[in-house]
C-alpha cells in the first residue's frame, strides 16, 4: 500500500505514541507477534490491512477515531499561541484553525 497524507499522519501518530511509552519497534513487534520491519513501515504510513493498524493503536493505547480531533485542538492551540505572542509585539495574525 502506497502511504497518503493521511497515512503518513497516522503513521506518526503511532511512532510518537510508541516513543512516549518508551518502546521500541523491537519491543511492539514481539509484543504483537509481527515483525520489526512492519512496525517500521506503518510507521511510515504504509499499512497492511485496517485490522493490523487497529491491533497496533489498541496495543499502543492510540484512539485512530480520536486523531483528527485532537489535531484540530493541536492546531487550534497553535493559533492561539500564534496570537499571543504577535499581540504581544503588535501584529495581528489572520488565520483560521482550519488552515
């Protein structure tokens, strides 16, 4: 499967996760029972099958249905902070949330 826009964010998302739980793809791979090499490429967004992708995220603790929520927080969180520090030396930032 070739990686997408969409995938590749997924792909991240799972590889950030994983991170900050402090394993390695050695250790989710033995952990699932699947190979190091495909934890590695679903971390570049290239995904077998919906169901490997959804036993990685449960063993990861990763919500896939949660993401686009929480990057739209992400950005709109960006926005803000954007705003305060251009308030802050007089500049008005014109974006949305969405962009």
């Amino acid at each position: 499967m070739t990686a997408t826009l969409v995938t590749k964010r997924l792909g991240n998302s799972i590889r950030r996760r994983r991170i900050s739980l402090g394993m390695t793809q050695e250790e989710l791979s033995e952990q699932l029972g699947i190979s190091r090499p495909k934890i590695s490429a679903m971390e570049n967004g290239r995904f077998g099958s919906t169901k490997l992708l959804l036993e990685v995220a449960e063993a990861i603790g990763l919500d896939v249905f949660m993401l686009p929520r929480e990057n739209r927080i992400a950005r709109e969180i960006r926005l803000e902070q954007e705003n305060l520090q251009a308030a802050t030396k007089g500049i008005r930032v014109r974006r949305s949330a969405d962009g």
